[in-house]
C-alpha cells in the first residue's frame, strides 16, 4: 500500500485538487510531504488534526484571524 497527500478548496471537496503528492510508503510520509509543501508555499498557515486522516489548513497571516483555507487528506491507495 502507498499513501497519497491531496490538498483541496475546504467548501468544494469534489473540485480538482489544488495539490497532490502520490506513491509514499507511510502516512507519516505523505503527510510530511503535504506540510513541506505548505510551509514552502504559505510559511503562515497552519495545519490541523481533524481526525481519521484529515487535516484543515489555516491561514494565520496576521497572528490572530484564523480562516480555513484548504483541507489535506492522507489516503492509502491499493498498489
């Protein structure tokens, strides 16, 4: 099994994929990859835990507003 890191819009789940990064070995893995990303491209967002593979991406570019920007989901694929 491999692991893939999709980034999508928050309110339009069913939308093409903003980000996506396939074949990692772990979750951990795939879940590192979506945060390098992140942290490359929005240095000031915040990923949170939702639970059971679903992460919220927050946008905290001035310290205090927290705004939903975009939702990483770490799935396992069938290889």
């Amino acid at each position: 099994m491999t692991f893939t890191a999709t980034i999508s819009e928050p309110n339009e789940p069913d939308a093409m994929p903003m980000w996506e990064s396939f074949d990692h070995p772990t979750a951990d893995d795939a879940y590192r990859a979506a945060k390098a990303h992140v942290h490359n491209t929005q240095q000031g967002d915040r990923i949170v835990d939702q639970g059971h593979g679903v992460y919220a991406i927050w946008s905290d570019d001035d310290g205090s507003a927290r705004t939903p920007v975009a939702t990483l989901v770490i799935a396992g694929a069938e290889q």
